[in-house]
C-alpha cells in the first residue's frame, strides 16, 4: 500500500492509522518441527512504501510473553532470539534474494541468496537502513524501513517482486513461513510468492561515501637492542575512504583508497610441517562483500588475501625492517544484475612497490631492498540465468601484472604475469530436482627462466620426481601453461533419494596461486554419493541422512594417489539435538607428493570414525562435542577431541569456549633429501622420520551489547603444540612405503650435543639437525565498536600477538596453554572512525 501521507516513525509501536489500513499477510505454516500444520503462535505482516523506502510492520503474537527470547547482540548475530525475516526478489529472477530480519530486541540481520538456496547465504551484505522493535502483553512488534537506495531492481513502472516472510520461534523450536518450502526440496526464491502494487518508483544512483581516520601504535614486547629502526614504539595515523555508487538500475560501483582493516581479526595460529599453503578464509570488509558473484569456473580462480599479502622476496642484514603487507593503494569492483538476467562481477587492484630496509653493524651502513614488486590484479566474472528452472552459464578472466623488468632480482622469483580464465555451467532440471554441471579453464603464466623454474619444482606440480615420465623440467622455459575441467551429475531434491556423481581434472601445468589458490595440480578427482534422507518426524527422530561415499584421485601418469571409502549417517532427534557418525578407509596407493619432488612412495591404508553429538539450536546454552579417532594399518593413531560451549548468563553477555585437543602420530614424516642415495631410490635418499605431534586450541569469545548498535567483543586463542621425532630412516626403494631405519642395516644414528643426529652409511656420514619443536602463541582481538550515526562506526582495537618456540620437543599438556600468556610478544593499539555520507 503506497503513503501518501506522513511515513511512519521508525519506533517498533505500529501506533499510526495508516498501518490499520495496509493489507494483511497472516497465513503462516510451520516447516518446524511439523511441516505442513499451522503456526502456533498468530502473525500479522503489513508492507507500505513511499517514493524512498520500503516500510514493513509486524505483530507477532504470543500466548505466553514471558517465554520471547530477547538477546541482546551485535548486527548479523541472532542466536537463539525470536526472529523475523523479510526475503525480498526484487529482480523476480527466481534465484537470489535479499533478507532483512529483526530480533525481538532489535537486532538488525541482513544477507544476501547469490543462489536459490535459504541455506547458501552471504552475510557480508550490510545495507544502511532501520528496524525498531517493542515488547508488550500480546507479544512483540517490529518496523522495518529499508531505503530503495539500498536494493537493486529493474526500472519498470509497476514493480513485481517475490516476497516470502519467516518467523522463528526458539522456545517452541518453531520456523513458521509465509509460503512453506518442503524440507524434502532444495529451492529458495524460485518457490516465494508475489508482492504487487508497488509503482512510481525508480532505481536510485546510491552514491555513499565513507571516508576514515585511523591512529595506531604497535608495543614490540621485546624489542631488538640497537635496532636504528625501531626502540620498540611504532604509531601511524592512516586516511582513506570508501565509494559505492549506483550505475543506473542494475550496477554498483565500489572503490577503496588507502584501505585500513585494523578492525579485522588475526588468523589462528598453527605449526604446518606439510609442502602446501594454508589457505585461511577472507575477513576485511571489502573484499567479502558481493565475493560470490567474483567466484566461478570450478576451481579457485579468485582468493582475495593474494591482494594485500605479505612482501615475498627475501632481505638479510643485523637488524631488517620489512613490511608485514603489501600496501593497498586502491580497488575497485563493479556488481549487479542486468534485466536480461545476466550477473556481472569485475574487480581491480593495484598494490604498492615495498621495500624492506636493512643494516649492517660491522660497516655500519644502511640498505634498502625491494620485497615486493608494484602489483596490478583483475579478475572479470560474467554469468548467464535462463529457463524456469534458474540454470546458469559463466565465464570468468583473471589477470596478475607485475612492474618487474628483468635485471630485478625479483623477477628471479616472481612470475610477471598471470592470465587464468574458464567457462562453467549448471543446468538445472525438472525444477531443479537434478543439476548437470561443468567447466573447462585455462592457465598461462610467464616470467624469467629461474621463475618459471621455480613453478615447476614446486608443491604444486613436481615436475622434477624422476618417475614421472609424462613430465619434463626445463629450465629454459619463460612461461607455463595448463588446463583444467569437470563434469558432475546430481539429484538435489526428492522425497528420499538424493545423489551425485562427478569427473573434475587439473593438468600438471594448471596454475592458479598468482590471484588464485591451487593446492595441487597434476590430478584426477573421482567422487560419488548417494543419500537416503527421512524429513517427515517419526517417534524416535525428526529426521535423519544415511550416505555412502567414494572418492579417488589419479595423476596424469595414471597412477592411484588416494582412494577412500566413506559412510556417514546424522540425525535430529525428537529433543532436536543432532548427532552424526562417519567412517571410513583409505587404502594404500602410491602418493607423489610425500618425497617432495622424489619418486612414488606406497601411503599406508588407515580408517578413522567421527562421532558428533548437538545440543537445539533453540537452547539458550549451547554445546557440542565431537570425538575423531583413527588408526593406520600399522597402528599409529590419531585422536581429536574438541567440542564448545556458549552461553549467555545475562541477556547482554555471551561466551564462548571451544577447546581443541588433537594427537597425531605420523609414522613417515619427510624430513630433508639427500644426494648419495641408492639406485632403488635413483641415486638420492628421502629422510623420514616418526612424529608425534600434539595440539592443544582455546579459543574464547566474550561478547557485550550495550545496545545492537554499540558492542564489546573479545576473542582470546591460546595455543600450544608440541612435535618429537625419532625413527629417522630413509625410502628403502620407489613406490615402498619400508623404510630403511638409521641405526640398523649397516648404519648408525648418533644422537649429538646439540640435539642433531650424526648418521653414517658405509664410508659417507650426514648429519640431521635437531626438529623438536614446543610452541606456544597467544592471539586476542578486543573491540569495540559503536555505530555512532547511521551508516558511520568508531572501532578501539587491542591486539595482542604472542609467540615462543623452543627446540625440546616435549609433550604438552592442558595447563601449557596458561604458558602463552607470558610468551613475548607484540600489542597493537588502534582507533578508527568512519563516516557514512548518503548523497
């Protein structure tokens, strides 16, 4: 119903008349816990809008007052609070949609379906709009004002958008919708019912400006004596801004200059002893939001924290002052949907050239080298939506240039260019119940000889294992190129019966990691699943997935790298608690990565089970627990215990605790490879050894809110980790899994001062330095943040880094995590404040 009066003030009452007169939306069916009945509680749904704003009013009804869950939280975390949510297709494409919620406190949650799933959701999607909500004898109520500054639509003179609305109700372990979608279909926008009469309005061009002052210091707790570049005290005082500006109905333009995410939470700590790249996930702000429509191809063609990572290239001196990050000068990224139903994506970045300064204390003299080149990275996505059942078609480009001209020393390490690109689709049928998906990409990088060298010899490829005879190293070659490809076929909705089979591939030249991320090429991956899922209730359980599962993975040459066999079963029971079981067995193949560029060797078969078991969702004191435990054939195990706990003793507090307790033990661990080898082994020898490793994890998080709009947060992680090796021996021969043990068959292992191990064979000798290890790191976030005027947030950051390894090698125990708090370590302090500008 459109105003034409005064609007409505944004105070959560419904107290105007003009509310009375709108059109009522009031049939409500549950889809939990019995699908199909009516809601329980009565809800009575109201929308009006005006030439600027979209305005939505609710009653939600309760015969019991007392039991409304009202937690106070910050933006984005609902919890365990009664809920209502507002899903809006405003391109009526019947795939993606926005949802605006509310708690029964007030809470604002937004987010994003880029696809038509509810449970595929994009929470970065932070919107500038308002929602108030009150308590009263009948229950609660809420008002929404959502700008159409805010939402992107066609520009047509009567809008036609999809609506669905969902109510949660924890204390009854309730979900109540407008228009039920059965839990035994997998579908979202493509099933919402209509909202009409909306007219006279037009997209707006939604220019924002954010501009930000941010002041920081950094405390070294134990800083370098004589070091001329820092006495242990570094402040900085940064500015930037962000835009986002509407190009016509259909596209956004976003663009940062001199970014700042001193706001942003550190990445875990961990002790990783394998030959790949840890690939931590996106948390700066920029970056995330609108990422899904910069994703595509199959394979990870676009990893975001590749812009803005640390320098690469290397700087020797006494005392070395080098960049942490590669300074971002600028970015920006175009979104949005045409008419024509075709999604667009394109990013850019340009990132500054960084030096590293040295000193000398014998001359006396200062240096500078250059650690990281001036960097530009694109990455374009194109995606295509046709027929009634929302298949797609895509295609997606990245490029990477670096200013390095060849008598740069980093040009030795650094590829200078980067072009990756590929074409997917999924096509969906019989509405969705069966999906035929696919991609095909390519790769091509160049750069100087020792570059490309570098490529090849890498973790990702290995073209140097003397085995493969389908792979060549040249070093001659300035460039590398490679492709990659799959095909999957999958039922994804149906009353019992699900599955899903699929091919995917990437050749041994394929090469992501300049953009992108690529953990290893060289490989075919088989996969095969089927489901039997119950929805409907029974007298024991609500519902409940039993699967089995296969999956193997060949190289090129044709040889089994790993072949698994999994089962895996999960629950909810009437109580709504969730257990799951899964189990399964790799068997032994011939793995080409574990001599690092060494010729196969024989893994051995293992199995492992993982029991989990989950409190309701709808608890006020959440809690879960999960128990790992496997063994090797030859009967190394390997156990996991981890859980967590969160609850809120007042409505404004929570905590959270998740411990983690994990023991490997590693029966062949490379160590190093030596010349001198056997023939059986083509002349080198491939050290391993035994490791027991063990890990302990306590993250904690304590969060207040004031209010939704002014919160305390404080993540604490302390972590301790331990590793021992002994059993030291090498490969016996290619494509074994024996080794030949030092201190036997006419060798010996002495152990020496230091810690080392002298090893001798016949008339030769080497020595294995000592790799004990104890751990111990402490990293904490403390924030707060207040969202002082609309769209404008003040952020006081604390960060804590701690960090301490010794070479002993001594099993850690629980009370080892209260050692990190006293580990040296550095403090960062930092005030930032933001400012929204809506033009």
């Amino acid at each position: 119903m459109q105003i034409t009066g005064r609007a409505p003030t944004i105070d959560g009452r419904l107290d105007e008349e003009i509310w009375q007169q709108a059109p009522v939306i009031a049939d409500f069916v549950q889809k939990l816990p019995d699908e199909g009945a009516p809601a329980t509680e009565r809800t009575q749904l109201r929308i009006l809008f005006d030439e600027r704003a979209l305005y939505i009013g609710a009653r939600m009804y309760s015969n019991d007052p007392a039991t409304i869950q009202a937690p106070v939280s910050r933006r984005d975390q609902a919890g365990e609070a009664d809920q209502l949510l507002v899903s809006l297709d405003t391109y009526l494409d019947r795939r993606t949609a926005y949802t605006f919620g509310v708690t029964a406190a007030g809470v604002r949650l937004d987010l994003y379906h880029p696809a038509d799933r509810e449970d595929q959701q994009d929470w970065s999607f932070d919107p500038v709009w308002e929602a108030r909500t009150q308590l009263d004898s009948l229950g609660w109520t809420a008002e929404m004002r959502i700008p159409f500054s805010q939402l992107r639509f066609n520009r047509t003179p009567e809008q036609r958008w999809g609506l669905n609305v969902r109510r949660v109700i924890p204390s009854r372990n309730e979900e109540s919708y407008w228009v039920l979608i059965p839990r035994s279909v997998t579908a979202w926008s493509s099933r919402f019912g209509d909202l009409v009469g909306i007219e006279g309005i037009r997209p707006s061009r939604r220019v924002e400006l954010t501009p930000y002052v941010s002041t920081a210091a950094t405390l070294v707790g134990r800083p370098e004596t004589g070091n001329p570049f820092s006495d242990g005290r570094d402040y900085s005082v940064r500015a930037g801004a962000d835009l986002k500006m509407g190009l016509g109905p259909n596209l956004t333009l976003e663009a940062t200059a001199n970014p700042d995410f001193g706001q942003v939470e550190l990445d875990p700590a961990e002790v990783n002893l394998s030959a790949f790249e840890t690939f931590f996930p996106e948390r700066r702000p920029f970056f995330i939001e609108g990422s899904q429509l910069l994703q595509g191809g199959g394979a990870g063609y676009f990893y975001s924290r590749r812009i803005g990572a640390a320098p690469r290239g290397a700087a020797s001196g006494d005392f070395v002052d080098r960049p942490a990050y590669s300074t971002i000068l600028g970015a920006a990224k175009l979104t949005g949907r045409l008419p024509s139903g075709l999604s667009v994506g394109a990013l850019g970045a340009l990132t500054a050239r960084e030096h590293a300064r040295t000193f000398d204390i014998e001359s006396g003299t200062f240096g500078t080298v250059e650690v990281e080149p001036l960097t530009g990275y694109g990455v374009g996505r194109l995606q295509q939506q046709f027929g009634s059942a929302g298949s797609t078609a895509g295609v997606i480009l990245t490029g990477v240039r670096r200013d390095l001209p060849p008598s740069d020393p980093l040009a030795r390490l650094l590829n200078r260019q980067a072009v990756t690109g590929a074409a997917d689709w999924n096509l969906r049928f019989r509405g969705g119940e069966y999906a035929l998906r696919g991609s095909l990409g390519f790769s091509q990088v160049e750069g100087d000889s020792a570059a490309i060298l570098r490529q090849q010899l890498s973790s990702v490829r290995y073209f140097q294992r003397p085995d493969a005879d389908y792979v060549r190293v040249d070093s001659s070659r300035t460039s590398l190129s490679g492709y990659a490809g799959g095909l999957g076929l999958s039922r994804n909705s149906g009353r019992h019966w699900l599955w899903e089979t699929s091919v995917d591939f990437r050749s041994p030249g394929f090469e992501l990691n300049d953009v992108g991320r690529l953990g290893s090429g060289d490989e075919v991956f088989g996969y095969a699943n089927l489901r039997y899922r119950e929805t409907q209730p029974g007298p024991v359980l609500r519902s409940y997935v039993v699967g089995v599962t296969s999956e193997n993975i060949w190289n090129f040459g044709g040889v089994s790298n790993s072949a698994a066999l999994r089962t895996d079963a999960s629950a909810t029971w009437r109580n709504f608690w969730t257990s799951s079981f899964t189990a399964w067995y790799d068997l032994r193949s011939q793995s080409d990565d574990l001599t690092r560029g060494g010729p196969l060797m024989q893994t051995l078969g293992a199995w492992a089970t993982i029991w989990q078991l989950t409190n309701a969702a709808s608890a006020s004191t959440r809690w879960r627990g999960r128990i790992y435990y496997g063994e090797t054939e030859e009967g190394d195990p390997t156990y996991r215990l981890s859980g967590g706990v969160s609850i809120r003793p007042r409505p404004r507090w929570q905590l959270s605790v998740e411990p983690n307790y994990v023991h490997f033990s590693i029966p062949r661990q490379y160590i190093t490879t030596r010349p001198d080898g056997p023939a059986s082994t083509f002349g080198r020898r491939y050290v391993f050894s035994h490791l027991d490793l063990t890990e302990f994890r306590l993250p904690v998080r304590l969060n207040y809110a004031l209010r939704p709009d002014a919160t305390f947060e404080l993540y604490v992680e302390p972590y301790a980790s331990s590793g021992s090796f002994s059993g030291f021996g090498e490969l016996a021969a290619a494509r074994s899994r024996h080794l030949r043990r030092y201190g036997t068959d006419a060798t010996t292992l002495e152990p020496q001062e230091d810690g080392s191990y002298r090893v001798t064979d016949g008339a030769g000798s080497f020595t294995l330095p000592r790799r004990d290890f104890n751990v111990r790191s402490l990293r904490s976030n403390a924030v707060v943040r207040w969202e002082w005027a609309r769209g404008s947030t003040m952020y006081l950051v604390w960060q804590q880094d701690r960090f301490e390894q010794e070479a002993l090698g001594l099993r850690i125990r629980p009370w080892s995590l209260g050692d990190t708090f006293a580990a040296p370590g550095d403090n960062f302090l930092a005030l930032k404040v933001t400012y929204w500008i809506g033009m």
